[in-house]
C-alpha cells in the first residue's frame, strides 16, 4: 500500500484481500530402456499442471487506491494527452525548421557555423523528443498483432495531427531516432 512520504516509508505490506488457489498437477515418468551395465538410460516424464486463482476479496484501502491511480478516469488522460501532444508538436516544429532551413536558408549562408550549429540542436532536440515519446507512451498495438508506433518523422509533410503518420514498427523506430542523433555530430 502506498502512504505519504512525510510518514518516513513510501509503502507498506499488508494483507489486502484473499484468494483462492484451485487446481491439480500430475506427473509420470518411466524407463523406456535401463542398461546399468553401460551406463544407459533413457527416461520418458510428462507433467500436466492446471491452476486457477480467483480474488475472492479485496479490502477498502486497496479499492481506494486503485480509484486514486486509475488511469482511466477523464483528468488522467488528458494530461497524458497533452504531454504526447506537446513532445509531438515539438517534433513537427524541428521538422519544419530543418526543411526551412535547408529550403530557405540564405539568411544563414554568411555564418555557415551558425547554421550548422541550429541544424545540430534541431536534430538534437527532435531525437530527444522522439526518444521521449517512445520512453513514455511506445510500443503502440496496431490491433493487428504488430506492435508500432506513431512518431513524426523528417521523411514526411510537416503537419500537428498525430493520425496523419503511419505507424512504425519498433527497429523502424529506433533506427529513425539514431538518424537524427547522428546528425546532431555531422552539422
């Protein structure tokens, strides 16, 4: 159970509830061949397990805890929401940057090292926060058995709208993060 830090503990163990364990094992083995003399044996098991565990009780605090923490309710998805949606937004603001400054660009072309350095903290901070968005909401189900996810990459149209990118699978993933990070190095 958790409990305020001001108590010294972040947590305790109790018993919060009771379950019921029901099921069976059965296991057999025999010889299929025994020759002592030299040494042989050949030995054939099996083993058939069930098990079924069933909370029968749950006691008030933990119910209360869970309702605390239940991420289910409307406030909690809305800040995760707006944390996806601003590392998101953060990442297509990067994008359009590194095509402004690849498109248009001739402000800069007097201070070469000023423009290789806004390219490096761009790619930089685009790593960052893809590498962040994975970290705290990747490895999305496409309902489809692959599991995917659905980042803003420098490969496509500049956009805000996180349903307009396809989803990637997770090497695809890593693999457009470590691009972006090796550009930091090469601006």
């Amino acid at each position: 159970m958790n409990q305020p830090l001001s108590s010294g503990f972040s947590s305790y163990m109790a018993n919060i509830g009771e379950v019921r364990n029901q099921g069976f094992e059965l296991s057999m083995s025999g010889y299929i061949l025994r020759l002592p003399r030299k040494h042989i044996n050949w030995i054939v098991s099996g083993q058939l397990v069930y098990n079924k565990n069933e909370i029968t009780h749950l006691s008030e605090a933990i119910k209360q805890q869970n309702e605390e923490y239940h991420y289910a309710n409307d406030y909690a998805k809305d800040d995760l929401k707006a944390v996806y949606n601003k590392l998101f937004y953060a990442i297509t603001q990067t994008n359009i940057l590194l095509k402004n400054i690849d498109e248009n660009g001739g402000v800069l072309d007097s201070d070469p090292v000023l423009k290789a350095v806004i390219r490096g903290e761009a790619h930089a901070l685009r790593a960052y926060c893809q590498f962040d968005l994975l970290r705290l909401f990747g490895q999305i189900p496409d309902g489809k058995g692959q599991r995917r996810v659905r980042l803003p990459y420098s490969s496509m149209k500049p956009t805000t709208q996180p349903s307009a990118f396809s989803p990637l699978k997770p090497r695809q993933t890593a693999a457009s993060i470590c691009r972006s990070w090796k550009k930091t190095s090469a601006c």
